[in-house]
C-alpha cells in the first residue's frame, strides 16, 4: 500500500513540476498604465510575473518623432520591476514600449503597450 501512495505522489510531482518550468515572463503591470494618458513622465515602470534577465532583455520606446533617446533601463528594487528613466520629460502625444524579456528561466516573451501624454 505504501509503494501505491509513493507510486502516485511521484507521478502528481511529474505531472505538476513541468507547469511550474515553463511559466514565462508576462506583463502584469506598467505606469503609465496600459493605454492611460500621463502628464509629461520622465520615468516609466514595468512589472513581470516572475524575474528577468535585465542584460538579455530589450525595452524600446517609439513616440510621435519615432525611437525616444535617453533611455536607460535598470531594476526598480528586484528583478520583477524594470524602470525606464527618461533624459526629459516626454511631450504630448501617443508612445509605444516595445518589450523582450529573458525570464531568469530563460524563457522570452515579447509585447507592446500604449499610452498618451498630455
């Protein structure tokens, strides 16, 4: 009876542990909030379901002119949240973050998001 109930916990463990490894790095967060209208940002913020390699990954803001310069990318307190720090506060006008990400598991996963400023 004991090598039945082992039997079964193995084969539950086999079944569940895949699940938890291919979990992927999604988007679960941003400010300016996914399609909100900001007042001239000079900071942006994005936070992922689970950690990612920030040297693997790419953040890219287009605007009204095109690619925005100044940007640089870092940690906003662990390896979740990615904050964008802007040279200058952005104008008027509708902006695009185009994101890949490297989850620590070395998954990627990609999107965009929109948002405006005023």
């Amino acid at each position: 009876m004991i090598r039945v109930k082992i039997l079964i916990l193995s084969v539950l463990l086999i079944i569940g542990v895949p699940a938890i490894a291919f979990a992927h790095a999604h988007l679960v967060s941003s400010s300016p909030a996914v399609g909100a209208t900001a007042s001239a940002p000079t900071n942006l913020e994005m936070t992922f379901s689970e950690g990612i390699e920030l040297g693997l990954s790419k953040f890219e803001l287009t605007g009204p002119t095109g690619l925005v310069g100044g940007v640089s990318v870092a940690f906003g307190g662990d390896n979740k949240t990615v904050q964008l720090h802007l040279s200058a506060p952005l104008p008027a006008g509708s902006y695009t973050i185009r994101w890949h990400v490297v989850s620590v598991d070395t998954h990627r996963t990609e999107g965009t998001f929109s948002f405006s400023v005023k």
